[in-house]
C-alpha cells in the first residue's frame, strides 16, 4: 500500500483539502453575505447595525376588536362537586 506517506502528511492534506471545500462552498452560497460584510468593514461600519432592525415576516399584529376581559369578582364557578354535575346530565 501507501508505505512512503506518513499519518502526518495523511492528515495535513485533509486538513488543507478539507478547508478547501469548505473556502469554495462559503464563495459559492454566500458570496452575496461575504461581500457585504466585507464591504460594511471596509467603510467602517459595524457589521451588528444591519441586523438591529427587526423584520416582520409576518407583519404587525392587530388587535381584536371584540376583545373582552373579565374581573376576578364577575368569574361564576360552581359549588358543585363534578360527580353531581355529570349525575344530573344524565
């Protein structure tokens, strides 16, 4: 087999493999993303501002118009033990 190559030259060449794919991935999905931080660096600016406004997706939310509340003294609850409610549906 491969006797004249080492576990050291094995596993530097993966590592330089490895974080080729990875440069070529990140230049190939995120080129977009990648030049604008680059560009928000190169003017100065820090990169945390574009993302401090908030984006709705889904819009604001609206309030309901038929909305009510109750005070704790207007809630009715019964007296009755459960047992002699499901007695009288009966």
């Amino acid at each position: 087999m491969f006797t004249s190559i080492s576990w050291q030259q094995y596993l530097q060449a993966i590592a330089i493999l490895t974080s080729a794919y990875y440069t070529a991935v990140i230049l190939l999905y995120f080129r977009v993303e990648l030049f604008a931080i680059l560009h928000r660096i190169k003017n100065g600016k820090p990169f945390h501002e574009s993302h401090s406004q908030k984006k709705e997706v889904l819009g604001t939310i609206a309030q309901d118009q038929h909305e009510h509340s109750f005070n704790a003294e207007e809630l009715e609850f019964s007296s009755r033990e459960p047992n002699q409610l499901i007695d009288e549906t009966h």
